[in-house]
C-alpha cells in the first residue's frame, strides 16, 4: 500500500473499509493505484486545526490549486 491512492487526500474511506476516489469514482484497488502513480489530483491531506479536511474538501483545494496554476503564463 505504498501507492499514492492510498495516501491522497480525496480518496473516502467506503461502508466496506475500502477507499473510493471522489474524483474519478472508482474503487482504489492495488492494480489501479499502481496505474496512478502520476495522478494530476494527488493531495497529501491537509488540517485545519489539527482537524483532517473531508475528501470534499481536499478535492476543492486541488481543483482551485489547478485552476490557477492555469492562469499564470507570458502576458
């Protein structure tokens, strides 16, 4: 379980103790995991007083983080 699905900030833990990306919606299993090592969504989870953020949450701030990023470039 060393992959990086396994660690991201947006993969939600389900009923049945297995983890979900809520980006892409599947079942992280280690076959997938290890096709994503270079996920352009990975986050390391992030707090918020000593609070882990929700998936939800983790996935917004990547989203915005993207986005600009997108906006910097010659002008």
């Amino acid at each position: 379980m060393s992959a990086k699905c396994f660690s991201c900030g947006i993969a939600a833990r389900l009923a049945d103790n297995n983890l979900e990306c809520i980006k892409y919606k599947f079942v992280i299993s280690n076959a997938i995991a290890a096709g994503k090592a270079d996920c352009y969504y990975f986050i390391e989870p992030q707090f918020e007083d000593d609070e882990p953020l929700t998936p939800q949450q983790n996935l917004m701030l990547k989203e915005c983080e993207l986005a600009s990023r997108s906006m910097r470039g010659p002008v």
